[in-house]
C-alpha cells in the first residue's frame, strides 16, 4: 500500500514507547484527546512533542506570472532526471504563467530551491529513500525549499507527477485530455510524504495506455508503452511476451525429427495444439540456449517468459504424467521445468527473473514444488466472473469446454501467495469476443486489487482492448482508475471514475455516471448475472430497461457537451449503447441496415479496426449484417467462435 505522511500545521507528535524507554519523531498533527496505543509486549503512547518546535511555513511558488524559484539538478543529471525537472518547469509555467529556470548544482545557491532528484545540495542519508523500494519517492519542504526525489530511475519521475497530482490538481485522463488547473499564486503546505507503490509491475494494458508520457505521468512502468531513457524505463520482458514454448522449441522445425519433443495426449505425440514434453533432456536444452540467446542479445533484459502456449494438451507422456501425479497439477511439471532453467541461468544473470504461467490447466498451484525466488508466476483470471469481486463470487469457470481446477480463483490464489515470492496476475478487463460492448466490471476493479495486494500479490498485468485504433468500451477509463489503483489500491475508486467522467465528458459527465451506476447496479443486485471476457451482445445483463436508460442519459451528455471536441467524446463512449441495441435487434426489424451502417461509420472515424479479438472491422460488420453474433469461448449456447469453428459463408 501507498505510504504517505502529510502533517497539517500543528504540534510534531513524539512516540515513547514506555517500556525500552525511546522516542521516536512522528510528523502528525494533534486532535483531542492524546491517543494511547497498545501491545502484547510495550505500551506505547503518543504524546505533542514541547511546543517550540516550530510547524514549517506556507510556500509560494508563484505570483501574477512572477517567481524567484529555481529547479536544482545534478551537474551530471541523467536523461531521467533532467526530464522530470523539464516536466516540473513545464507544468508549473502552465499553471502560473512563470517561467522556473532549471539549473544544475554548480550555480550560485538560489533563495528558493526546489531539488529534483539527486544532488549535492541535499543529504540523501536524511530522506529515508534508503528505506524505500525501487520507485518510492519523497515529497518534502524545507523553509525556503522543496525537495522532489525518489529511487532508482523512476522515483523522482514519479514523485514529480504526484506532486503535480496531489498539491496542484493536475490529471492526464488520456494521451489527448488533461487537466492543469491556472493558480496565479500557488501555495504548498508544509509537506513530509513518503510514497510507494503497492506493486512492483503496473501495467493497464490497453491501446490508450501506450503513450509513454501518459503511462510515467499516471505511474505505469509496464512492458508495452515505448519507454525511452527520459522515461526511466519499465519492467520490459524478453519477447514475445508470453506463450513462448513454441518460440524456443518450434514444432514446424523439430516435430518430424522429434515427435518426442512434443506432448502425449492419448497415446499419441501431437503436432496440432501441442505443448512441450517436460520432462524431454533435449527440450531443456533447446529451451535453455534459448534463453541465454535472447540475454545476450538484449543484456537489460530483466524478466523473460518460459510459458505454456495459449492452448490446452499439456503433455501425459509417463515421465510427465508421474511429476504431475504426485504434485497433484500440471504445474508440477511445468514448474520444476522452470526452476531448472532459472537455477541455469542465476549464476551469469542473477537479476534475470524467469517468468512462466498458472494459467488455465496450470492454475492450480503444485503440492510439494516451490518456485524458486527468481521465478515469477503469472496468476490468470481468465475463467472467472468479472461482474462481481472475485472475492464473493463463486462461479468457478465460465469457459465453456474448461473444467476448471476444482476451486475459485481466491482459492487457488491463497494457495499460490504461499509457496511464490514474486507472483503476478493476469487480469482481464474487457469482452474480448465484443470489445465494444457494455461490460459490467466498473465496480469491481478496486475490490480486485485490494484482494492481489493483501496476498501479496507483486505485480498486475490488465489487459484490455489494444487493437490498432483502439475503442473499447470505456477504455480510457478503465485505464486511468487501474492506474491510480495500481499505484495505491486503497484509492476511492467511485471518486476516480467520477473525477475521470467530468473531466473528460464536462457537465455531461453526471449523466453518464447515472447509466454506469445502473448497470453496477444492476449485477450487484443479481448475483446469478456473471460476466464473462467472451460475452455476447444479447447477455442477460444487458437488458432493455438498462439499455433505454443508456440512451436517455447520453441523450442529456450530448447535450450538455461545451464544444465540438467533447461532444465526439460523448458520441464516441455511446458507440458500445449502439452497438447492443443494434445486435439485439431481429435482423429484419425495419431501418437496422441503416443503423449498421451509420454505427459502421462512426466506429471507423472514431478509429476503431477491431470490434472483436483478431477479427477486422469490416468482417465482425458482415456478420452483424447476418445476425451473427459472437462469443469465442464463453460457455452460454449459441453464437460462433473465430476460434474452434470455421467461418460463416
């Protein structure tokens, strides 16, 4: 969780432990009555510290488009540091209307100093940075200073954005939409805050959250956004980024030399649909060089996959069959597998990490094996209910032809938070079969993250739409909430979405919040209601009373819309309404053809190339024509699956 200390003016709080006899500074102001804390083994007590220790002064930054502040850097200020004072200046200009030189340390010490990153000027030893992760920064003023800075090369990047964030109401909704409010006289109480995200790996996957500004701006250091130095990188794996068994041990190259390289399911060796052996010699040594081939070529690399591909058949040779068996999964095999080729290469790269899956036939954790420390797993939720918080929901599979692993994903969570050091999750945060389509987990993201996080849970992948273009529905959305969850799970996830609401769709935003907060509603109140990432257009929770309500609501958006830009804004996040009513209409109802083709043109200058997972525009579009609806794998009858049928004439 997000570490913050901000005192409002007032007594310094001392905190006596009575029993060993020490005191220990708190920076907190005094309410009441003295608060008394207890122990098994001390009492401990906070008491004002004496009152002449003096509360730190109001600072201004600005007046009328004047300052005197200056932005102090290091004389030798990496690509990270000197951007992240070029972000400062440039916000604050914004803001103010003044101009706030950055400056290196080697010129004449300024009366007003604000300090970003490191420096001679300040002694890191005081800051408590040294207590803090990777990416915990501080936040801190001084009588005639403020100190910005935080570890590695993404703290003070960060803590920058916090600052601007926290103090002066600044937002980045999207690449395109923000919001800087203009203070000509801009003062920042006293300020001691520490800061540090509840996840070591944030990444809202989707195509409006690839812009690399956006993502450092909204603290995501994820794999995808196109991170330069200036950004201070992220957490970047090796590619391809998963389901890379038939990356290192291609069955097109080995399967007519060696069958045996390959899985055994019923007896015979697959070709089509297949995983590797295991428990093969030969098939850890391909997948070893492999791995050393891709560290040599890319030595930053930190993080590489050695995962299943996306397909069932694990292998039920005897010798996989066995490990599996006693493990009590088929994570058995795949995890050992992994620990061999992590234990391979720790000696050349022991800050490599190899990364794998517990996904699908591999979710339930192994009974005896424990990943080892430099072994990340990367938890799926892909069978599971999204309409309801995974935590009270107890629909255990909503794939069709999955059979689950016997237990809930909180089950098979706990199990894995365990026996795994650094485990990740793989969540899922749109309808894949029907990207633009209502999707009922607004309400559910925050209770999610906070369930990852007290399992100690290391980091969250969230994938949702990213096709060329974009446009799924409410993307935008989803991926600033994650963001700001992601960094502090504790966050009012309500006040996010309606922060997000008005400042992108202005005084309509109200409106829409009434329709979102139906459909919340909605399933909240109909616990047989679940949403699976493979819906389609006629779902029960889609129902007509919901969908006129849509329409009256953005009705009164459009309406209220201050200028042309938002109104295609507001347009844009009704193609999903349009769309439903459009699907659920009989394909001989008088005027549809009409309404498909101007919801088709309308897509098609909002951007959007996909209406649906891998399938273009122009083909989802004839089916929509026919009244062909589309499902993929999701287990209600009826509908068509790119995946496991051929196309429709």
């Amino acid at each position: 969780m997000e570490v913050c200390r901000n005192p409002t003016p007032g007594p310094v709080l001392s905190l006596r432990n009575d029993c060993p006899n020490v005191s220990i500074n708190c920076p907190l102001p005094v309410r009441g009555k003295l608060a008394s804390i207890g122990c098994r083994r001390h009492n401990l007590r906070m008491t004002p510290s004496p009152p002449d220790v003096p509360a730190q002064s109001h600072l201004v930054l600005a007046a009328d488009g004047i300052t005197d502040w200056r932005i102090i850097i290091a004389a030798d200020a990496p690509p990270w540091q000197s951007h992240a004072a070029a972000e400062l200046a440039h916000h604050l200009r914004e803001i103010t209307g003044a101009c706030f030189p950055v400056l290196d340390e080697s010129s004449p010490v300024s009366p007003n100093e604000i300090h970003v990153g490191p420096s001679t000027r300040w002694d890191r030893a005081t800051t408590g940075l040294s207590a803090l992760g990777s990416e915990g920064c501080v936040l801190r003023t001084g009588r005639h200073t403020l100190l910005i800075a935080g570890n590695g090369p993404r703290g003070t990047l960060y803590g920058v954005g916090l600052f601007l964030a926290r103090h002066l109401g600044c937002r980045w909704f999207t690449p395109t939409v923000k919001r800087i409010p203009r203070q000509p006289r801009p003062t920042i109480a006293a300020l001691d805050e520490v800061h540090e995200p509840a996840f070591e790996y944030r990444e809202p996957y989707c195509f409006e959250s690839m812009d690399p500004d956006w993502a450092v701006r909204n603290r995501c250091n994820g794999h995808f956004p196109a991170f330069g130095a200036e950004h201070g990188g992220g957490l970047r794996y090796a590619l391809p980024f998963v389901h890379t068994f038939n990356e290192f041990v291609p069955v097109e190259r080995h399967f007519d030399t060696h069958p045996e390289y390959f899985s055994e399911v019923g007896g015979q060796r697959l070709r089509h649909e297949a995983q590797l052996c295991l428990a093969h010699p030969a098939v850890f040594e391909l997948v070893l060089a492999g791995v050393r081939e891709r560290l040599s070529h890319e030595p930053g690399l930190r993080i590489i996959s050695v995962s299943q591909n996306d397909r069932g058949n694990p292998c039920q040779c005897a010798a996989c069959r066995a490990v599996d068996e006693a493990e009590g999964s088929f994570s058995g095999s795949l995890i050992r597998f992994v620990n061999r080729i992590a234990a391979a290469i720790e000696p050349d790269h022991p800050d490599v990490a190899i990364d794998t899956l517990a996904y699908r036939y591999t979710r339930k954790p192994p009974r005896v094996t424990r990943p080892r420390a430099n072994v990340i797993v990367r938890l799926c939720t892909i069978e599971c209910c999204f309409a309801h918080p995974l935590e009270s929901c107890r629909e255990k599979v909503l794939l069709r032809d999955e059979a689950g692993t016997g237990a809930t994903f909180v089950e098979d969570l706990q199990a894995w938070s365990r026996i795994c050091e650094r485990l990740y999750v793989w969540d899922y945060v749109t309808n894949f079969a029907n990207y633009v389509l209502p999707f009922p987990n607004l309400g559910v993201l925050a209770a999610n993250l906070r369930l990852f996080a007290r399992h100690h849970v290391k980091g969250v992948f969230a994938q949702g739409a990213n096709p060329p273009g974009g446009g799924g529905e409410f993307a935008a959305l989803r991926a600033w909430v994650l963001a700001q969850l992601m960094w502090d799970p504790a966050a009012d996830e309500s006040a996010l979405i309606d922060e997000f609401l008005t400042g992108v769709y202005g005084r309509g935003g109200p409106a829409i919040r009434r329709y979102l907060d139906a459909f919340n509603r909605l399933v909240r109140d109909n616990l047989h209601l679940h949403a699976s990432i493979y819906d389609r257009p006629d779902s029960d929770y889609l129902t007509p009373a919901l969908l006129d309500l849509a329409d009256r609501c953005f009705d009164e958006a459009e309406q209220l819309a201050a200028d042309a830009e938002q109104l295609a804004r507001i347009r844009h996040a009704r193609l999903p309404v349009r769309f439903a009513r459009i699907a659920q209409l009989p394909v001989d109802a008088p005027g549809r053809e009409a309404l498909i083709n101007a919801f088709r043109a309308d897509a098609m200058a909002a951007g959007i190339t996909q209406l649906s997972e891998h399938i273009p525009l122009a083909r989802t579009i004839d089916h929509l024509h026919r009244g062909v609806q589309l499902t993929h794998f999701a287990r209600y009858p009826g509908g068509w699956s790119p995946f496991d049928e051929t196309w429709p004439p």
